[in-house]
C-alpha cells in the first residue's frame, strides 16, 4: 500500500501525506511530509473509521460555531499571532490532524508584507486549513475526508496573494498555524488575479507570480517561469541560489498591491462587507487595525478557539 498525497507545484503535481507531529519549531510543507509514517496514518482515528466502514470515504462533516468568529478585523487582528500579505501558495499537502480525526490541507506562501508576528518580507510561512482528503488504502479504497462549512469560509475561484491572520494552534487541529477565527475558519482574504502568467511576467505584476512560482520550481527542480521558457536546470537560475532575489520579488509585489484595484475575495458570512473590495482599500484597513492596537498587550489566545 502507498499513501499518496498532493504536493502542487507549478506543475500541479498531487501527492498525499499523513499524520503531523507537533512541534515547537515550525515546520514546512517538506517538514511535515518527510516525518510521515505509514504506520502513523493507518493508526490514526480517521484512518481506522475509514478502514472499518468498508466505504470508499468517511466524511466529517463540521459545522462553523458562529460564537467562535471574530466580528471585526481589529478583533482578529487582536487574537492574531501573525498578520501578513502573503503571495500565492509554492506547495501544499494534505494530512491527518495532529489529533488523528481529520484530514486538513497545508500551505507554504511567501511574506509580502507584514503587520504583526515574527516573520518578515521574504520569509517562508505555513499554515494549515481544517479541510482535505487522506486517502488510507488503495485496495479496497478507504479514505477519510474532512469538509468544514461546506467550504463557504474559504475563497474560491482566485489565483492570487491572500491577506492572512493566523495563530498557533494548540487544539491539535494543525501543526502549526490556522486562521484565527472560527476555529482555525476566519482570517483568509482571497485577492482575485486571472492574469495568465506569460502575459505578465514582464509587467508590475510579474513580481507577485515569481514569489509564489519560482519558489515552488525552484524546491522540486523545475524551471522558474522566464520569458523563453528555456528547458535548463533549476539550478542555473539565480533566483534558485540567491533569497535575496525572491525578496525583491515580494517587496515589488506588495508595493503593487498598495494602489491594486484587484477585488478580494471573502467567505466570511461576518466580515462579508470585505468581499468585492479592492485590495488596495482592504491593505489601509488592515494597517488601521494595526495601528489602532498598537501599544496594547497581546492577548490570552487560550480561551478555547
């Protein structure tokens, strides 16, 4: 038996993985693929449903406690350990729960900008979403399935930057850290861009798909996105080789984004008046939160969320 899981690149390449370990230091998408088991997986509680039911997939179906949303970006901004623009996703896995019961999706993006927490412009983040498939068997099937608020939290339909507010997590729904709100639901802003991506590379918006792009080629050994689209190593290009180049990347993008009239996405059923926004609006909201909060303690993030 071979567990599969996904890991999209730019290629879109699927793999599947298993349980995630917490730990204190934090952890990358390849972090948590390669500390894996096989025997993690097939031990865990989703995986032992789904093996005993004799169905192809066990579905946990969660619902959103409105009671757990946070009613204003300032009160998420508040409950939030980090608060970051970050560029489109370079790799993502899906994985059982560090609790066992569910399967949740990975992502690592690039910081574009930031406006509270440690990490910074150029800096890897990884957070996890309470939504994804694991499959456990290949012969018969059995495979376990976590579905969230039938999705209507997540933006859809964008391929683009994402305004995050995360937390750590200590409730064992990820390792690492998920959205602040709704217990690990609310603190994601999609911002729409359906530019295809030889059309811009040459242009302002170029910067934002190299962050995202050639990071993701860069890991796996495929050729970053250039105008010829010349078949060389990886390695040959310096982006591969030198951070700092993805860090002029991202800085160009989040400068972009300031006066962007790109429109953001939200499914968020409380903080739905963001939704359709520019970005460029939602940025000076976000930065007015921050500077309303600041000088002001960080919060207890204990409270059961």
């Amino acid at each position: 038996m071979k567990l599969i899981c996904r890991l999209i690149a730019v290629t879109a390449i699927f793999i599947r993985v298993g349980v995630a370990q917490q730990a204190a230091e934090e952890k990358h998408v390849k972090d948590l693929v390669a500390e894996q088991t096989l025997q993690a997986v097939e031990s865990s509680p989703l995986c032992r449903e789904a093996t005993a039911s004799k169905q192809p997939f066990v579905f946990h179906q969660h619902s959103i406690d409105p009671t757990t949303l946070e009613p204003s970006l300032i009160d998420l901004m508040r409950r939030s350990d980090e608060v970051v623009l970050a560029g489109n996703w370079m790799h993502t896995a899906e994985a059982i729960s560090p609790s066992g019961h569910d399967a949740i999706t990975y992502f690592d993006v690039m910081v574009l900008r930031s406006w509270k927490g440690t990490h910074k412009t150029g800096d890897v983040l990884t957070y996890g979403l309470p939504n994804g498939v694991i499959c456990c068997e290949q012969a018969p099937a059995a495979c376990g399935a976590t579905v969230t608020g039938h999705d209507n939290w997540e933006p859809t339909g964008y391929y683009g930057m994402v305004v995050l507010f995360l937390r750590k997590d200590e409730s064992g729904l990820v390792d690492g850290y998920r959205l602040t709100g709704g217990r690990g639901t609310q603190g994601i802003f999609g911002i729409s861009v359906r530019s295809g991506i030889p059309s811009v590379l040459n242009t302002p918006l170029g910067d934002c798909f190299h962050t995202g792009i050639d990071a993701a080629a860069c890991t796996i050994g495929y050729t970053p996105f250039t105008e010829a689209h010349l078949p060389r190593q990886s390695k040959e290009f310096p982006e591969c080789q030198d951070a700092s180049i993805q860090k002029v990347y991202a800085g160009g993008c989040a400068a972009l984004m300031q006066t962007a009239d790109y429109r953001v996405t939200v499914r968020d059923t409380v903080l739905k008046k963001y939704d359709g926004m520019p970005v460029s609006r939602l940025l000076k909201e976000v930065q007015s939160a921050a500077d309303s909060l600041a000088g002001e303690p960080e919060p207890n993030n204990s409270k059961g969320q």
